[in-house]
C-alpha cells in the first residue's frame, strides 16, 4: 500500500511538471481562464492520465465557466486517478455542490438534452485521447526493439566477402602485355597573355591564374607594378 501511494505521489509531481500544464498555471496567475483552459487540455493531449490536469479543469469549468456537468466530469476524473489525495474530500464536496447546480440548470429539458450531448461528446473525446496514447507508447515500444535488434540483422543479411586463394587470383589475373613505348614529350605550351583591366595588380593576377606572383613577374621582367596601365598586355607563365 505504501508503495503505490509512493508511486501515486511520484506520478503527479511528474503532471505537474510537464510543459503545458506548467504554461496553464502561468495563464492562471494571469487570470486568463479561458487559454488556461485551452492549456490543461493540451496537458491531457500529452497525458490522459493527468489528475493534476483533470482538477484544475474541474475548478475552472466550476468557478469561472458555470458548467457544473463538465466540474463533476473532470473531478471525477481526478478522484479516481488519485484517490489518496489529500484534498479527496474537498474534491467530493465540490461534486456535491455542482451535481445540485446541474439539477436545477437541467430542470429545462433543452438544457438537460443539451448537456447530455455534450458530455457524451467530452467523454467521447477522451476515450479516443486514450486510445491515441497507448498506441503511441505500443509504436514506440515497438520501434525501440526493433532499434535494439537493427545490428545484429545487418550482419545477417549483408554476407562477409569471401576470401580469394592466391592461386585463384593468379590463375584470372589478365595476361602481361608486352612494354609499349613511352609517349613522345609534348610540346612547350605557348604562355597565355591578360590584358590588364582596372584595379588589378600583379597579386590579383596571380590569383586568378593561380600562378605564383613570383613567377608572374618572372615572366614579365619589364613589369612595373606600381606603372601598369589598363590595356597593359601581361604575359602568364604556363603551370609547371
């Protein structure tokens, strides 16, 4: 028994962490009721199972909404996720108090009517939550094994190569061909000329010929970097 208090203990300090039920007590202290609503649903999006979730709606849909059917749902809710809460009793007491509100707001049968669909319809809501929940945690348990069991099955389907005996590759190797004569020495290339444009020097040049500048202004020995005028033909000295 104390185990599962313990466990039950741990569960809601784990509610009461997550991201969107911290964002709806933030919109609380800003007395912005109706986005806090919006922001404890989304916490039972990410967890059904939220009691935290489940009493904060049932307070808001009492005190600031007026909608007793949707207070007794959600504290229900909350007793039955969380039936050793200390604050049981006053969670019990509030049903009390809505279930008398309800039955005198659903003494016009159109209200009765009206809020029977709706609560059909909540309900409804969080059964198919529910049922989005475990399949997500059965998909993840089951891509989790199967991340587990990846390797193993790579090294079953991809073979090892087999090994060829020395004699083997002796026997397939091509046959020699006899030398063939060395190519002739190709011809001296003819070195390119740059016809000097504006703002260039001579490390812009080589730069963009990606030649030495050394070697540019060997080839060039008349070259006066700080004279070259625009038009100024430059010989570049072909890659070595």
């Amino acid at each position: 028994m104390l185990g599962a208090c313990g466990q039950r203990a741990n569960r809601v300090v784990d509610e009461e962490r997550e991201p969107y039920y911290l964002k709806g007590q933030e919109l609380l202290r800003q007395l912005n009721h109706d986005d806090a609503i919006e922001a404890f649903h989304q916490a039972l999006e990410v967890n059904p199972r939220s009691s935290a979730a489940h009493k904060e709606l049932g307070i808001l849909y009492e005190k600031h909404v007026n909608d007793p059917a949707a207070a007794i749902y959600h504290y229900r809710r909350f007793l039955k996720l969380n039936p050793d809460s200390p604050i049981a009793k006053d969670i019990g007491d509030r049903v009390a108090g809505c279930q008398i509100d309800l039955v005198e707001e659903m003494k016009d049968s159109d209200a009765h009517e009206r809020r029977r669909r709706e609560l059909a319809e909540l309900k409804g809501k969080l059964t198919h939550l529910a049922q989005q929940f475990e399949k997500t945690r059965h998909e993840n348990d089951v891509l989790r094994q199967r991340l587990s069991t990846i390797n193993p099955r790579m090294a079953d389907v991809i073979p090892p190569p087999t090994p060829v005996s020395p004699k083997a590759s002796q026997k397939n190797a091509a046959p020699k061909s006899s030398p063939q004569p060395a190519p002739a020495a190709p011809a001296p290339a003819t070195p390119r000329e740059h016809k000097v444009r504006p703002n260039e020097n001579p490390s812009s040049i080589a730069r963009k010929y990606q030649v030495p500048v050394q070697r540019l202004l060997a080839a060039n020995p008349g070259l006066n970097p700080r004279r070259m005028r625009v038009g100024q033909l430059i010989k570049i000295p072909v890659q070595p």
